[in-house]
C-alpha cells in the first residue's frame, strides 16, 4: 500500500484513509458512493460539525442539523460512555457506537459550494501492489482502486464519466481516498468531512477524549465518508435538470437517516424536505426575511424549534411568527389540490412560466398541472423561483412586516436588543446579556445546567412581551389569527384572480391597508372584552378557541372591514381601480356578507354554549328549566327514533326546530346586543343580519 501511496502521489493530500468502496443506488435514484472506513479518536479532528462552518449568516437552502443539543451530549451520550459503574460491570457491559455518517463537501474557505470539480478518471501501471484505477474531482478528492486483471472485480468502472470506452474492473477494498482540507483561514477550496449523522455522538467523543482520554485509548470510531460523484461543474453545465446540487443530496439524506431514528426537530422538518410548495415557501420567507431584515428579523421567525408539538404554535414572548404557522395556514388553505388549482396558478404566476414547467423537448414526463406536492425535481427549480418573487416577497414578507401593528412590535423588540447591546458594551452582567443576545440572534443553545443566563433570557423575554401587551395589538401573536390573515388575504387574491389588470403586489397593498384598520388598537375590534368575541373567539379572556371554525370566523372578520365604505375606498384605490369600477360593489357585497357570516359563527356558539350548560345554571326560572328539559329530550327521543327508522325526517326536523326556538329564545338578547356591537365596531351605518348557515368543523387542532 505504501508503494501506491509512493508513485501515485509524490505530494500527498492534507488526509487520506484506507477502507471499503460501496455504492448506493437503485432504480433510477440519485448515486451515492461510500468509503466505509475508521478514524483514531485523535484523527477526529478531520471531522467537521455543520455549526463549524460558521457561515455568515444562517443559510436555509445549505441548512443540516447546525445546533447541538450540550444538555443531550452531557446527559445522555457521555454517561452511556463513561456510566457510573465499578469496573466489573463495565467489563461486561456491551456498548453500542454506531458509524458517523460524514459527507463529502466541496467548500471555499467555510462556504458550501454547490458542485464538486468535473471528475478525471485515470489508469496508473504499479509493479509492486498491482494496477490501479484513480478518480478525482480537481484537487480536491481523489480515490484510488486496485485493477483485478482477472476482470471479476466488486465494481466496474468505465474509463471515463461519459461512459464512452471500456470498463475497468476493480476491488471494494482496499480503496485509497485522499482529500485537500478546507483551510482553517482564508477562502481556499477545499473538502470538508461534515458529519450529517452523528454529530452528537462525535461531540461526546471529543469532550470525553479532553475529560478522560484514558478511556478512549484503544477506541476506533467506523466512519461512512459519502460523496454524490455525479453533483460536479461539468455535469451540471451538460444536464442541468438532472443534476443536483450537493446540499440538495445531503439534506435529503440527513432527513431520510433521521426520520426512522431520533425525529428530526418539527421545524426542521420543515426546511429541510422539498416534497410540497410550503415547506419550499417556509425555507424561503426564512431567507428573504434574513436578506431583507438582516438576523434581528430573522429573530422574530420561530424557524428551530424541535418539538412537532409546538412546530405550529408561538411558543417565545419575544417571536411574532412561527414557519409552523405559515406552512399550515398555506396547506390548509391551497393544499386541497382539487380546489386550489387556479388560487396557485394565479398566485405563482405559473403562466408566465409554462414553457419552462413543461418544455416541448424534454422526454421527460413532467407532472402537469402543478399541484401542492407533485411537482419533478426540474419544475421543483422553476417553482422555488416564483415562490420566491410572486408569494414571499410580493405577499408574506410584506404582510408580516409592513402593517403599523407589526412593525411596531419590531420597533419594540430592536430596542429591547439595543438595550442588551448597552448592557454587554458597558460590561453590565456581560456574560449572561451577551449569552442571551447570541441566543436570540444568532442561535446558540443554553443548556439547561446555566441557570443565569436562562434566568436572563426569560427577562428578555418577558421584557419584549411586556411591550408587545403595551403597545400593540394582542392579537397578532395568536397563531390561529395569523392562519386566518393569510387565509383572508389568499381568499383576496383568489376572489380577484380573473382580473389581470390588479397585480399581486397591489392585492397585497390593499390587504395591509385593511389590516391597518382592523388592527388599530383603538379600535378594539379583536378585543377579547367585546361582546361578539366572547363565546365566538374566546373561552375567557385571553384562551381562544383553538378550532378551523375560529380560524373561519377570525378570516370573515378581517374580510368584514371590506363593508365599511371608507375602508374600501382605500382598499380599491390600493388596486388601482377607480371606485364607478363594477368591482367596487363587489367588494362591499363580499365584505358585508362576511359580517353576517361572523354574526351567525357567534350565534351559533353561543347557542351550543348554552345548550351543554343549562342544566346547572341554577338562575333559569323552573317553568323554562323544565320546558327546555321537555323540548332536548323530545328532540333526543325523536333522534333516536329517526336512526331506529322509528321517525321521519320530518319529525325530527320540527322537534329540533322547536328545541333550538327555545334556545334562540334565551340567547337572542346576548346575540342582538353582540351583533349591535359588531356593527359599531366596523362602523356600519346599517344592521347586519344573521342567516341560518352553520359553521365548519369546531374540532381543535
């Protein structure tokens, strides 16, 4: 071996190992080549964790698992290692240290590069040990085969990537790879070993090499070194559409290795698939936020947040928005792929981009129409393109960043930063301020152990809550509501999709004059202390109702200031239309109609809140106690008799007409007064009028 190391590189690579070639790929799957090797504790240093990179700013297209988890690395990891055990039961105790999994990335100076050098193929004449057979991609990677010359080798290989020639038969092992290292300094290219499964583990490894380095003497860790050898400049410049850029590669995989293992954290589920049209939307706004606002806007994104449980909701005092929150408004509302055709078309702007989603050349079968989460990896391209011009900055970026409620909160939050900026330059509990200001800022985990800086952290956190509550309208933080803001402003855009002379961006603009309006805090239209927001919205005040139906009713209310004629004309003059325009009209119907619609949702619930809590409100006269107890049971008898095919339809119809008669008869005082309140709250200078449409699903999500 040491004579291939000789002739075939007089000047060796920064590292190289020895080890066992595979490949992976099946069907019509992307390749992925193998070394399945070992590393000394001591050679671990060659390793590189995704956080090392340390790029300049968060990078969500490039995004693996950056952050690691010290408490699990402490806790769990460490202890399985070193357990507090005599010797004898250490002796007899099995412990299991699964292969790191470490990719092969091109870089330049500490920035991923998208594809490696085009790769060379060559044949090497050896005395000693034999033929070989060398590949390498520029002077970054280079891997060395032995020639068996009887033709029966593990693998073959043809002379060159263009399979043009004949093949080269060769051994899995042993197989060379020698690798140039990306400098510590400066922006040379070179190769990082970047563990993309396993990263905890190689943690722990070198903590405990520094802690206890006698217990990791005779230890030898298995690394599997991955290489996507056809991502290369070359390949791409020929096959753009089916060559895919190495990040792509290893994020797939990295989600692939972790979903049947330890789950991936919710959020970065999230960024890191692109199997549907809102996690490639979420990965973008989380881009476009962090390009347009810089890392203090990208702040108030929750976009890392591990438990699926919370992936939806707004879980710090401190964040406006969530990724979880946007992704599920955007299923929920265009995901019905039967309904949604046309909103995504006119939404993306698709039309301007058929030639290029379905090229008449291409023998490919490309999935047409587009649809939520069918879509092939070239139009995936095409599509993240018009996400990010059409739906993010042109819609999203807009919407959570311009209206007066939110950028007040901004303000709030900068100058909470600033002021923890004063702390750390004037050396004012430095460490704990400048702790929490990389927390918030830049990412960095807390473990749980520093009880400080947490304690600091809640203050912060406390602080800019306590401001938010003071200054703007408490509403906006309630991930319900924002589902229903982005369902309103899509129903807007789906509402004026056949008028190509009103573009997205001037929807958008009328949509945050409206916001304007009905989030002015004055105004109190989302007021948990109104009338027609109690039993509708809220439980008590301050816990909403967590139900489709709450979402439903918090998007007709946004839609409901469309029936204020002042607010309309502001909201077409944003269009561009004038306001003799047909569509003017339109829009107040619209608008009015969702008054009523809100108007009946509150009905509606009142009603069923009184029905599941007559029985123990003791105030109720017992003449009505016990004429509301004659009607429910007639109309639970007749039910019953009705599935028995003991009833009619019709029966059953009149008892629960006289039931619900009954009920309307107790709530109908509440339900005027509430709908007198909403029309003042709108400023409607006529009554709205309820109708008999009932709600959608009240199920909580």
């Amino acid at each position: 071996m040491s004579s291939i190391a000789r002739k075939l590189n007089p000047k060796p690579a920064l590292f190289e190992k020895w080890g066992t070639f595979g490949r992976f790929q099946t069907g019509m799957s992307y390749p992925i080549e193998y070394i399945l090797t070992t590393f000394a504790v001591s050679e671990l240093q060659h390793l590189t964790l995704a956080q090392d990179l340390s790029p300049s700013e968060p990078d969500f297209e490039l995004l693996m698992q950056r952050d690691i988890d010290v408490d699990r690395v402490d806790k769990q990891i460490i202890k399985y290692l070193s357990p507090e055990k005599t010797e004898a039961e250490l002796r007899t105790r099995p412990t299991f240290f699964p292969p790191l999994l470490a990719a092969i990335i091109p870089l330049r100076g500490r920035e991923m590069l998208p594809y490696l050098p085009a790769e060379v193929r060559e044949e090497a004449m050896l005395s000693e040990d034999g033929d070989a057979f060398v590949r390498s991609w520029g002077k970054l990677v280079r891997m060395t085969y032995y020639v068996n010359r009887d033709g029966d080798g593990s693998f073959e290989f043809e002379k060159s990537p263009s399979n043009a020639g004949t093949g080269v038969s060769v051994d899995a092992f042993p197989v060379r790879i020698q690798i140039k290292k990306f400098p510590e300094y400066g922006n040379d290219d070179g190769i990082g070993l970047v563990v993309i499964d396993g990263q905890h583990r190689l943690s722990a490894i070198r903590k405990l090499a520094t802690m206890s380095p006698e217990l990791l003497k005779q230890m030898v860790v298995p690394v599997c070194l991955i290489i996507a050898p056809q991502s290369t400049e070359a390949r791409e410049a020929d096959e753009p559409s089916l060559t895919l850029p190495i990040s792509r590669v290893f994020r797939e995989l990295f989600v692939d290795v972790n979903k049947n293992a330890v789950a991936v954290g919710g959020h970065f589920n999230l960024l890191l698939a692109d199997s549907d049209i809102g996690k490639l939307a979420v990965r973008v706004f989380c881009e476009q936020v962090l390009h347009s606002y810089q890392k203090e806007g990208l702040a108030l994104v929750e976009w890392n947040v591990r438990s699926v449980k919370d992936a939806t909701q707004i879980t710090r005092r401190y964040s406006l928005t969530s990724i979880g929150v946007i992704e599920l408004a955007l299923m929920k509302a265009i995901g019905n792929k039967a309904k949604s055709r046309g909103l995504m078309k006119r939404l993306l702007s698709l039309g301007l981009v058929e030639p290029q989603l379905y090229p008449a050349e291409s023998g490919y079968d490309y999935p047409k129409p587009i649809e939520w989460d069918r879509f092939s990896p070239a139009q995936k391209l095409i599509l993240e393109d018009q996400i990010r011009i059409e739906l993010i900055k042109k819609g999203l970026l807009r919407i959570f960043f311009e209206p007066e409620a939110f950028r007040t909160a901004r303000t709030e939050f900068m100058a909470v930063v600033n002021e923890y900026r004063e702390f750390v330059n004037k050396k004012e509990n430095f460490e704990a301020a400048s702790a929490v200001l990389q927390h918030v800022l830049e990412y960095r985990p807390i473990p749980d152990s520093n009880n400080v800086v947490r304690a600091e952290l809640k203050k912060f956190g406390d602080t800019v809550g306590g401001r938010y509550e003071a200054n703007t309208n408490g509403i906006i933080r309630y991930s319900i509501f924002q589902r229903a803001m982005i369902h309103a402003w899509l129903e807007l855009v789906d509402f004026l999709r056949n008028r190509d002379d009103i573009s997205l961006d001037q929807i958008t603009s009328g949509f945050i004059a409206l916001l304007d309006f009905c989030l002015k805090r004055e105004r109190g239209l989302f007021s948990d202390r109104s009338r027609y927001m109690s039993h509708s919205i809220f439980k008590v005040a301050g816990v909403i109702k967590p139900s489709e139906g709450t979402r439903g009713a918090l998007t007709a209310l946004i839609h409901a200031c469309l029936g204020n004629r002042d607010v309309l004309r502001e909201f077409v003059e944003k269009l561009g239309v004038a306001s003799e325009d047909r569509l003017y009209q339109e829009l107040f119907d619209f608008g009015f109609s969702k008054a009523t619609v809100f108007a009946t949702h509150y009905r509606t619930q009142r009603r069923d809140e009184f029905i599941a809590s007559w029985v123990t409100d003791f105030r109720l006269p017992q003449d009505e106690r016990d004429e509301l107890q004659q009607l429910q049971e007639r109309h639970e008898s007749v039910r019953k008799n009705l599935r028995d095919k003991k009833a009619t339809k019709g029966e059953a119809l009149a008892a629960e007409s006289a039931f619900l008669a009954c009920v309307n008869r107790h709530v109908g005082t509440e339900v005027e007064l509430a709908t007198k309140d909403l029309r003042d709250a709108l400023g409607y200078d006529v009554e709205i009028v309820l109708d008999n449409t009932l709600d959608g699903s009240e199920e909580e999500e």
